[in-house]
C-alpha cells in the first residue's frame, strides 16, 4: 500500500508544471483608441458613458494571453484590457485582444504573449515625453514585465488624436513622437525595438491630416504603420467601434508576424532566470521524492 502511494506521489510530481511566464511581451501604449472604447456609448437617461459589454469571439480571454496587472501581476487578459490602467474613464474594446488572439491563431506555435497595457485617453504627446509621468510609468511597467523572463517583442503605439487641436502641436507631433521612440529604446536598452504604430482614423481637431502625414513617414529603422483611417467610428465620431477595433488588432497582428518573419523571429533576450529557478526547484523535488520511494523499496 506504501509502495502503491509513493508511485502515485511521484507520478503525479512528474505531471505538475510550474506556471510558465509570458514568453513574448508587447507593450501597449497611446490613448483612448489604444485603451479601448469599442462598444462604449453615451446613456442617455443618466447623461454617462457606459461599456455595452459585447465581446466578440476575436476578443475572448485565452489562457495563453496574460496581461500585466496594475499591482504587476500577470493574469489571465480579459476585455477592457486596460481597465485598472486607465481607471478614470470608461473602458471597452481595444486592439489587445484581438490583436493577440490573431497571432495564436495565425502562429499557433506562437507561444504565451503577455500584455503590458499602458495607454491614458486624451493625453497629449507631449505627456509621454522622457520624464513624464506616463513615461516613466511604461518604462518601470515593461521592466516589471520581464522579472519572469520573456523578451519585449514590440511597442505597439496608438495615438495622436489630441494633437490635432493645434497646428503647433500637429506640425511637432513628428519630432515629439519619434525622440519618445528614441528614448524608450534607450532606457530599455533595446536599440532596435519593434514599433507599430497607428495612423490616425480620426481626430479631436481640424488638424488630423498633418498628424496623420507624421505617422506615415518612418524614418526611424524597425518602425512600421499600419493605418486606421476609414474603420468605422462610434457615434462620437472619435472612437473606433468594437468590429473597427477588431480589424485593427488583425491588421497589428500581420504587421508583428511580418516583422518577426523577416527577422527569423528573433529579438533581443532578456536573462530567464527566475523561471528556470523554478523549474529546478520542481525537478529536484522530484528527484528526491524519486530516491525516497527507492529506499523504501529496498528496506521492504
């Protein structure tokens, strides 16, 4: 009977794997359209914004998407991605999920993405410069992030639409963006970091062309656009709509796989240390529960 437990004992430590960390990190960052207000409409009889709570199939949480907790802790991502992130506003549909659930299901070899939501709505580019609160947030956000190990596969960048309010902002809005680019890359000491950003589908001002023109001239390496302009918008006339987000997570989702393809899927490796802390932890449980059972078998 002793001799029947122990087996049953070690079979089972043989079965359990340790909880495995994201092994490819994105960051997201922008604004409202980044955070998510897909399916976020005004309700009339109480004059406030409300999340209709309408989660497509494309946006379905997946044991293989973790988000990073406002605490910093990876869980399990479910829509609105960035509720705990961008707490002062109303959340919906945002690009995230359905941008992840595209990859695993073009790539489903693809392995554990975890998702860093960073966006803010309504937050001007000069916000996100070095220094800034929100900048520094995404910084000690990412570098949470990789504790468990992973490597940071891009900076997925969605924002703009409040610097077309001002010529002054909008005719800067390149300079700003990109020395932001030049900074995080720095300060993640990741030289070459993926970058896709948005061009803009619409605008809190008459500006939005110029935005717009900024956000399609990539002089920076490694940096690609993908272009939202003519996806369908909420009544608001901001707010891309919960299918409009849909597509856009697709549309990120081809750009992330393109890019990797050409580079062999490869990017810069961060130290996995405490995983594989872990796992020999577990393995040598194992094997000395293993030699226990040995030598009560021997002393039968």
């Amino acid at each position: 009977m002793l001799l029947l437990l122990m087996l049953i004992l070690v079979s089972h430590a043989w079965s359990v794997k340790p909880q495995q960390p994201p092994q490819n990190i994105f960051i997201l960052a922008g604004q409202s359209n980044m955070a998510g207000r897909g399916g976020v409409t005004n309700n009339t009889q109480t004059n406030t914004l409300v999340w209709d709570g309408i989660i497509p199939p494309q946006c379905q949480s997946n044991p293989s998407i973790l988000r990073l907790s406002a605490k910093l802790k990876w869980v399990q991502a479910h829509e609105p991605l960035h509720a705990d992130i961008d707490f002062n506003k109303t959340n919906g549909v945002g690009p995230g999920m359905p941008f992840s659930n595209a990859v695993l299901t073009k790539d489903p070899n693809f392995g554990v993405i975890g998702l860093v939501p960073c966006a803010i709505g309504g937050t001007n580019i000069s916000e996100w410069k070095k220094g800034s609160f929100l900048y520094d947030q995404t910084v000690g956000r990412t570098q949470a992030a990789l504790q468990g190990g992973g490597v940071i596969r891009a900076l997925i960048w969605y924002q703009g639409e409040s610097d077309t309010v001002t010529r002054e902002d909008a005719e800067l809005y390149k300079q700003r963006s990109e020395k932001i680019f030049v900074d995080l890359r720095s300060d993640l000491q990741i030289p070459m970091l993926p970058i896709i950003r948005v061009a803009l589908a619409s605008g809190l001002g008459p500006y939005i062309d110029i935005v717009r023109e900024a956000q399609l001239q990539n002089d920076l390496l490694n940096v690609q656009t993908v272009d939202a302009k003519g996806l369908p918008l909420e009544p608001d006339v901001l707010h891309l709509t919960t299918p409009s987000q849909v597509r856009l997570g697709e549309m990120m989702a081809d750009a992330i796989l393109q890019s990797m393809l050409s580079t062999n899927k490869t990017g810069p490796s961060y130290s996995n240390a405490p995983a594989k802390f872990s796992n020999f932890v577990s393995y040598s449980w194992m094997i000395s529960l293993l030699l226990c059972s040995l030598c009560l078998i021997l002393n039968f």
